[in-house]
C-alpha cells in the first residue's frame, strides 16, 4: 500500500503549508475522533488566488478550471488535516464529508462536476479512506471572489 505522500508524488502534488484563518475563526476544530475542516478557497501553491480560479462559474470560468479549483480546495484541505493530526497516514480514519461551495451564475447546472475535483482528489490521495458523502451548492458570491470552497470533517485517530 503506498503512503500519501507516494500518492501525492504520483499525481506531481505537494501539499501547501496550512493556510492562517483570514477573520475571525480557527482553520479547524478537533473534539474527540473529529475534526472539522473550515472551508477552504483554492489557494495554490505560493499561498495565492490565481486569476484562473477567481470568478463564477458558467460566466468568466471554464468547467476546467472550477474542476482544477476544486482539487485545490481539496489540497488545501489535506493540509489542514495534517496541521491537526500530524501523519495523513497513521492519523486519518475516513474523510467523512465534503461540503462545496461553487461560485456560480444562477443558471450554471455543473456543480456537481465541479465538486467532482475535490471528491476525485480525496480518493485518489487517500484511497478508499477518501470516500466521503457530499454536498454541492451553488452560491451568489465566495471570499475573494474565489470560484470554489470545500469545508471538510475527518474521523481521525
């Protein structure tokens, strides 16, 4: 069995440093076997919003870009994860949940697609592990005009 990190090499990723809280909230809780992921934007690698993923859905973004967005929301997840627990490997029981949230125009009828992004990312880093249920909505606005956020919760070790 490969570890993430195999995986992560294997698909030519690197997890960000955990992005800091912007406002007034911790980037995530843990209580018991639990931590809660607050939603992350799709931050890349140097920690900033590129012009591809700011925008809505179905105006001035592509399908593939909001896809590519997702699976950095999904990375910036991970990262988190690994701020709480420490070792992807030895500390994640299950993702649990994945909420997206899909900067959108009101007629964009993709979302589901574009949360695929995160969701595919998930089990291709974490396995099986890496399956979740799931919601997608599709909303008026997000921080930063980012196309795409993920929140998260994890049962851990």
């Amino acid at each position: 069995m490969s570890t993430v990190k195999e995986r992560l090499d294997a698909l030519g990723l690197v997890l960000p440093k955990a992005a800091a809280p912007v406002a007034n909230y911790v980037p995530f809780i843990r209580t018991g076997n639990l931590v809660i992921i607050s939603g992350q934007i799709c931050f890349g690698a140097d920690g900033k919003l590129a012009v591809a993923h700011k925008g809505k859905l179905g105006a001035e973004i592509s399908p593939e870009a909001g896809i590519a967005a997702a699976r950095l929301c999904a990375l910036n997840v991970l990262a988190q994860v690994q701020a709480a627990v420490g070792d992807l490997d030895r500390g994640v029981v299950q993702c649990l949940r994945l909420g997206g949230f899909i900067n959108a125009v009101p007629t964009f009828a993709g979302l589901a697609g574009i949360m695929n992004g995160a969701s595919d990312l998930m089990v291709e880093v974490l396995g099986d592990r890496g399956r979740h249920a799931r919601s997608t909505v599709g909303v008026a606005e997000l921080p930063l005009d980012a196309a795409v956020e993920v929140e998260a919760m994890f049962e851990v070790k």
